[in-house]
C-alpha cells in the first residue's frame, strides 16, 4: 500500500515513519524544505496533561479583552469574512468547561501510551535532544490555577502524576521564580525535545527506510473519480498512490478543498513566534500561564514560545508580539534580563487551528482513500506519536479505533 503524504511537517513526517514500520510506502510531498513549518518554531514540549482545547470558560471575554491590546498574548485580526465568521462562531460554542474537558480527555486517550515513543525513535537511531526533566505550570492568577486544578483529577486517572504546588512549594521547586508566582502544577513525566532536530532525524530515518521525500513541489491540484483520488499534483509533476493523506498544518484547509466541493475542512492559522537566547537555569520546561509564554531550556540555549495571534495565513513577524514575549518573564523570574534586538533571530510558526480546538483526524468526506491528520493547534509535538499511530492503523487496515471518534472531520458541516 502506497501513501503520498502531503505535508513534511511533525505530522506528516512522524506518519510517514509509522506507515513505513507497518509495512507501507510512502512519497512524502512538501511546498518547500521538510520541516520549516510551525514543526520548526514550536517550545518542543510532549505535555498531555496541558492538552485541553483552548477555548474554554472565559475565552470569549479574554479574547474581547485582549483585542484591544497590541501586544496581547491572544489576538484575534477582525473579519467579515464568512469562513472566518463561522469559524469564531465555532469557537464561542465550544468555550465552555464540558467541552473543554472532554477535549482533554480525548487527548489524553489519543497520548496515551505514545509518549514513550519519543525514546523509542531514538533507538532506532534517530538521534535529537529530548529530555526527561518534566514541565512546570507557574501560576500567579489563583483562579487561574484552580481552573486547572479542576483536571487534575483526570490527569492523574492518566497515569501523569501531577504535583500541585502551592504558595512557596512553588519557589521551592523552582527557586528562579519570584514572589509573584502563587502556585504551580508540575508533570513529572513530561518531556521537551529539540522540534528542528527531531524532523531533521525523521527525514534522515525515513530516507533510510526507503521513503521518497519530494521538497519544493507545493500541491496544487486533485484529480478524484468515483469516489477516489488518483493522483495530487504540483505543477506538472504528478503523484499517484493507493492512500491520500493530507497533512499541510495550518495550509491544510486550502489543501483538503483540492479533492472537490464539500470535502474541505475548517482550519485557521494561530501564529506564534519563538526565540533563542543564553540559557538561564530553570529547571525544566515551564509554562509562565497567565502570560502564555513557555520556556524550554535546551543545551546551551533557552527557547521562549508565545502568542496565539488568529489571522491570515503570514508567517511575517511582529515585532509589538516578539517584544512583549521577551519581557513577560520579568514578571515572573528572578533577575531575569531579556535579550536586545540584535542578539535575537525571532521565528513565526502557525499553528494549525480548528473551531473546536480539537485536532482533525480521520478520512475526508466522499473520498475513499483520503484522509486527513491537522487542526492539533498548540499541541502537534505532544499528539505526533499517538497520531501516527492511530491514523497508520486506519490506512493500513480500515481500523476505526475509537480514540478517532472525538476528532472526526464528521463533526464540521461538509465533513462525514
Ligand atoms: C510558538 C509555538 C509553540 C508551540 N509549542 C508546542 C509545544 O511545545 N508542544 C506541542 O505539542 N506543540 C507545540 N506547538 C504546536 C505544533 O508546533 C503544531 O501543532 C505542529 O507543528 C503542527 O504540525 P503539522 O505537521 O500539522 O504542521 P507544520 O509543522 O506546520 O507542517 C505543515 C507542512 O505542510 C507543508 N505544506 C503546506 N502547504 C502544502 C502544500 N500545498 N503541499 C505540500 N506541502 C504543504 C508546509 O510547508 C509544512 O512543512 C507550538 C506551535 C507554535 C507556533
């Protein structure tokens, strides 16, 4: 069975691998170099117990809120659009705690047993950072932090073993943190790797396992006959194959309209930037949480990743946005001193977004053999493996697993 993958991204690329150990082919297709997508620019985190969908209770007065402010950590650009209407429409719905909790659980399930893969990939001689020092969510809003006490009891049920910290238990953890902070919630098990070089080794692995990687050939045409794609096209040049998977990140919704009327499916760009500057000894990854920044320390480096900025699809950078991330943890670090403009090589990535905040996986409407694995927003990094896993299975195998359910393109008007 041969699959033509578009899309070289984490999610693409971490499939490809999967089908590859099952038994498949695979021609994996990318608009430019494999890898440079939000794959690239993301904190690196695999962080299941953060895995809710992001609207929830009080997104919509946050969003109003922040609206305003020009270098907020959520920015919604205004439209009058009808795509970009119903999608907001999308998203109100779904900010609420009953949704944002069976959100999570479904991530959790589709993580579940996966995170360990990371480990696996290594030895199979895939060689990229990845450290097991789990992942610190500071807290200095307390309702803040008991909205995420709430899933505690869920997390746990996983298997996660939060630690929650309250008071100076916090600054006990972590001393760099400064009064501000009231409390935390740490995940032991978490892991944060090195997202450059963790694609960087797929494609090194998966060219040693004999896949094809087609770079620069951005995907521009569909030809579908009873119910079947056939082939997808860039330009002239044309791929056949048995399976279709359309794997384009936050692109995907222009590319899943390529296999006809009715099969596309709603997916907005969220972007975020991150930088790299000197290291500075947290302890592990942490996530400052009512600033929306997240701090990974890296060997010799930190990387500091924010904003979730709804807009068109621009990887352009906004220097406002760069700005106020580097100076958010003044407010929560001790002696904490940002980097100047000219030490810095900021970088925009997008998300991949559904209204819902729910990835979208599964087959694609009135299509036989096209599928479809986006929309995993903040948390591609995290959900890659269990992706994989389960999308490999329903290729390979026609095997509906369960876990799908929650995150079938059924659950949008033209989906199935
Ligand atoms: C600032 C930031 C921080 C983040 N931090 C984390 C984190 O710590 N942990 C976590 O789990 N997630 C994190 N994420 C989210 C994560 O990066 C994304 O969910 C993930 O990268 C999505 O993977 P993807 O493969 O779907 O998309 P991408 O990585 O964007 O890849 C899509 C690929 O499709 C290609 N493409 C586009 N159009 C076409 C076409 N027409 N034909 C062929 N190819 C095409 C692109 O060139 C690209 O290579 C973060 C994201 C950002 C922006």
């Amino acid at each position: 069975m041969h699959t033509v993958v578009i899309g070289g991204g984490i999610i693409g690329l971490t499939t490809a691998y999967h089908l590859l150990q099952a038994g498949g082919t695979v021609t994996v297709v990318d608009a430019r170099a494999t890898g440079l997508g939000a794959a690239d620019v993301n904190a690196g985190w695999v962080v299941p117990g953060d895995a809710m969908p992001l609207p929830g209770p009080g997104a919509v007065a946050n969003a109003l809120k922040w609206m305003t402010r020009s270098d907020s950590p959520l920015y919604i650009r205004p439209s009058l659009k009808l795509d970009f209407l119903s999608f907001m429409f999308g998203m109100f719905r779904a900010s609420n705690g009953r949704a944002q909790r069976a959100g999570l659980e479904a991530s959790l399930k589709l993580a579940e047993d996966s995170v360990h893969l990371f480990d696996d990939y290594r030895a199979d001689g895939m060689d990229y950072e990845l450290h097991h020092e789990g992942m610190l969510m500071a807290f200095q809003d307390q309702e803040l932090m008991g909205h995420h006490l709430g899933y505690v009891d869920l997390t746990s049920r996983f298997g996660l073993e939060p630690t929650v910290l309250l008071g100076d238990d916090v600054r006990a953890h972590e001393p760099l943190l400064n009064d501000s902070v009231r409390g935390g919630l740490y995940y032991p098990k978490d892991l944060h790797l090195d997202p450059g070089a963790f694609t960087k080794a797929l494609v090194a692995r998966l060219r040693a396992l004999g896949a094809e990687i087609v770079e620069n050939a951005p995907i521009d045409g569909a030809e579908v006959r009873d119910g079947r794609v056939r082939s997808v096209s860039s330009g002239a040049r044309t791929f056949t194959g048995d399976a279709f998977l359309v794997a384009a990140g936050a692109w995907s919704g222009n590319v899943s309209k390529l296999f006809g009327a009715g099969v596309g499916i709603p997916i907005r760009p969220g972007k975020g930037y991150c930088i790299e500057m000197a290291p500075y000894g947290l302890r592990s990854a942490t996530n400052l949480y009512d600033s929306k920044v997240a701090i990974t320390p890296f060997d010799g480096r930190l990387r500091i990743a924010g904003t979730m900025e709804f807009g068109p699809l621009d990887e352009t950078i906004n220097q406002v946005r760069v700005q106020a991330i580097l100076r958010a943890p003044s407010g929560w670090l001790r002696d904490w001193e940002p980097p100047t403009a000219t030490e810095i090589s900021p970088r925009a990535g997008m998300r991949p977004m559904a209204p819902d905040g729910m990835a979208v996986l599964g087959r694609l409407r009135k299509l036989d053999n096209g599928y479809v694995a986006t929309g995993h927003g903040m948390m591609g990094v995290t959900l890659a493996p269990g992706t994989a896993r389960v999308m490999t299975d329903l290729i390979l195998h026609g095997r509906e697993n369960a876990v799908l359910d929650p995150f079938s393109p059924a659950r949008f008007r033209g989906g199935r």
